[in-house]
C-alpha cells in the first residue's frame, strides 16, 4: 500500500470492503461504470485480489520461454511469488516461490536455468518436481523431508499458452473448453518452435480494471492510437454493427482463403464472457501490426505460408489479450500491484530460427505497441484521478462502442459475487 492508497481508505477493514462490494455489485447496473472505492479503495483491492486474482486462472506466460528442463522464470501475483519451471518430464510445474524451510524466496531472477532450485538463504534445495532433496544435517531426526517438498499451484497448458490459479480447487467451469480451443486456433503458430524476441513491463497508475475496460474498447482508438490504425481495424467480429459493407467484403475474402489454408477463424467463445477468440483482418493492404503493416520478420511463424493473416485476438479474463500475426505474435498479461498500481507485461514472439538483425529487428517489431501501451498507461492513469475526485460517479458505458466493457463489467461482477459466497 502506497501513501497515495492510504488517501482512500473508505472502509475501515477488508470485512466491511468484502460486505459493501457485495452490496454494490448486486446493485450494479452492469452498462455503467464501477463506484469510486471498487477502483481506488485499498481495501477494495485485495477483495479483488482475494476473489479474483487469487481463485480464478491466469495467464503467465507461454510454454517456449521455458523450452528445456530447468528452464523457469517468476510471476508475482500480489504478494504472492510464483515459480513456474519446466521438469524433468518435459512438464510445466507451477510452485509457490517460497521455501519450506522459513519461507525466503527462492528464484529471485525474473527467469534462469536450474539444475534443481536452491534456496538462498540456507541451501535448502528441491527437484523440478518441487520435491526437497537436501535440507543441511541439523534438522534432526524426526524431521521428514517428504512433508516439506514446494506448494503446488494449479497449472495448465493450452496452445502454448501457460495459466496457473492459486485456488485451493481450481476454479473447474468450462476452462478446459477453452484451453482446447487454444490448442486449435494456435496449432498453425507451433509455440513450441517460437522464440521470446523482446518483452516490456510497464508499471500504469491504475486500477487494473480501468486497464482492462481501456483494452475492451476501441472507442478511444481514433485521436489517441495513429500508430495503431495504421493495420487495426475497431470491429470486433462480422456481427458488429458498425462493421463497414467494404470491411465484410474483405473478411469473405480473406476468411476463404485462411479456411483453404485450415487456419482457424470463427469466433469462439468460452465460459461466461471470460474467454473468446476470433481472427480478424487487418486493414486492407497490410500484413501485420508494424507501423506500415509490413513483415516484422522475414520466417512465418509456424506452418503460416500467408502473410495476411489479419490478428488472431484472443481474450482471456482477468488479465490478457493478445494478437497473433502470421510472422509474428503478441502476448499482453495484466497483473495489479496496489489499488492504483497496474504492471502490463508486452512480450513479442518469432520462429525460434529467425535471426535477430537479420530476419528482423527489435525496435520496428515492438515500435507500434510500444506507443500503444504508452498512450494507453496515459488514458488509464488520467481515468483514475478523474475517478479519484468527490466529483465521479458511475457514468454510462456506449452499448455500441463498449459493449467489451459491458461484458468485462459483467463478467467481473458475476465473478466476484459467486465467489464471495463461496
Ligand atoms: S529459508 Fe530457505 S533454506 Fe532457509
Ligand atoms: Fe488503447
């Protein structure tokens, strides 16, 4: 908790801020926006740590940025340090990052390599399997290693994409409905054969929600994002009203070409709101999101033989959308610090054979969603002292232009509600 959260404590405990949150979003209509302390009250916030981000799953990162065993890199979620390492086994395992001994932390890199994981603090050490191999000679002889092998989070895998919960049950629903789909719709990109190019970490002040309702329209996009348009288009699938007759005549195209080619396009939708995907063509004449929707790398990813592929966008709530390309592909992952402290992590993926400086260069790679993100850590911090003042209340969100908001608003709501009574 930062000074500045300190301002807007509204409720004196996290029991009063659990019973008024559930007050509020019974009450909610979900086409307007959220009352002040659900975006700026500490107490609030860990609500929303404690039923959203500590039960629901995920998204961490992607299976090729931990291609060989030992090879691991750190989430937190909160307060909660995450290990994710790849096993013996080819298998990805997703631990507590904190030892069993006195609870030290033990990867403090953001990612390494490992032959098994050591603790820092007094050697502890345990396998990929999170089992302790070796806890020094003075614990005694009553001591019992096999109680103290690494907490387990839940961790599952679909399309590359890697998702953990901290739940003590995962949440079940239809998430494994959705984790098919990735399996499909991502088969053409072959993740396992995929490099990490580059990746940026950005620290928004801001709720994370006022993040995600930014991502969830594109209402803003004209005047703030030039960069952006020069290759998106708003619409969000065929059925979307404002979608133009030239905009449908190209998605008949472009849509028939990508079926004799088997790459998946239709929109698929998962769980209440929470998981959709959906390819969708970039603006006539260009191939990718670079700034003149030219390559951004020379070897296509995957299977891909054709360059335009249109954006591939896949929506994952609470915390990731992305945009795969057919040269290269995009991951955004949303994790909250602080009541008014968002990190939005951008990481760009190639052919694990493509040669940086050569097959394709960083700076043009990551230079439209580099302003992007930029743009957007403004919209959003500027949202947020609006909404800090006596003077906010609740305002109407556009059923046309933010219908994405709607849905998260509801998605959020319904989520919070459930779990709070669990
Ligand atoms: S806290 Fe890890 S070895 Fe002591
Ligand atoms: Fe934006």
């Amino acid at each position: 908790m930062n000074d500045y959260d300190l301002l807007n404590i509204t409720y004196p405990t996290v029991d009063h801020a659990r019973t008024e949150m559930a007050r509020m979003l019974e009450k909610h209509p979900t086409n307007y926006s959220l009352p002040q302390p659900l975006y700026n009250d500490p107490h609030m916030f860990r609500v929303d740590m404690e039923e959203i981000f500590q039960k629901e799953w995920l998204f961490v990162g992607m299976t090729s940025e931990v291609p060989a065993r030992g090879d691991y890199f750190t989430v937190e979620i909160g307060q909660n340090p995450v290990l994710i390492v790849r096993g013996a086994e080819g298998e990805i395992n997703a631990f507590h990052n904190t030892c069993r001994h006195r609870g030290s932390r033990i990867c403090d890199d953001h990612r390494g390599k490992v032959a098994n994981l050591v603790c820092p603090y007094h050697k502890w050490t345990y396998d990929l399997k999170g089992n302790l191999l070796f806890a020094g000679t003075e614990m005694g002889d009553a001591f019992d290693m096999k109680k103290h092998g690494l907490k387990k989070a839940h961790c599952k895998v679909g399309g590359g994409f890697i998702f953990i919960s901290l739940a003590k049950d995962a949440p079940e629903d239809d998430f494994d409905t959705f984790l098919t789909n990735l399996d499909e719709y991502m088969e053409p990109y072959d993740v396992d054969n995929s490099k990490l190019a580059v990746e940026s970490n950005m620290y928004e002040k801001a709720n994370w929600k006022l993040v995600i309702e930014n991502n969830r329209e594109c209402y803003h996009c004209d005047g703030n994002h030039p960069e952006l348009l020069n290759t998106l288009q708003e619409w969000d699938d065929t059925n979307d009203p404002r979608a133009s007759q030239a905009f449908l005549d190209q998605y008949a195209r472009q849509s028939a070409e990508w079926e004799a080619e088997n790459i998946p396009h239709e929109r698929r939708d998962a769980g209440h709101n929470r998981n959709r995907m959906v390819r969708m063509p970039l603006k006539e004449g260009t191939q990718v999101m670079t700034i003149d929707g030219e390559p951004g790398c020379n070897k296509l990813m995957g299977r891909i033989k054709n360059r335009e592929l249109g954006s591939l966008r896949i929506l994952h709530l609470p915390n990731s959308w992305n945009h795969m390309q057919s040269d290269h592909f995009i991951v955004f992952r949303v994790l909250p610090i602080s009541a008014q402290e968002t990190l939005v992590t951008t990481k760009w993926f190639v052919h694990k054979d493509a040669v940086e400086g050569q097959d394709y260069d960083i700076a043009r790679l990551r230079k439209v969603w580099d302003a992007t993100n930029e743009q957007d850590r403004i919209l959003g911090e500027e949202n947020q002292r609006g909404i800090n003042s006596v003077g906010y209340e609740p305002g109407p969100y556009s059923e046309t232009f933010e219908f994405g908001v709607v849905n998260f608003i509801d998605w959020y709501s319904n989520t919070v509600q459930t779990n709070l009574k669990k």
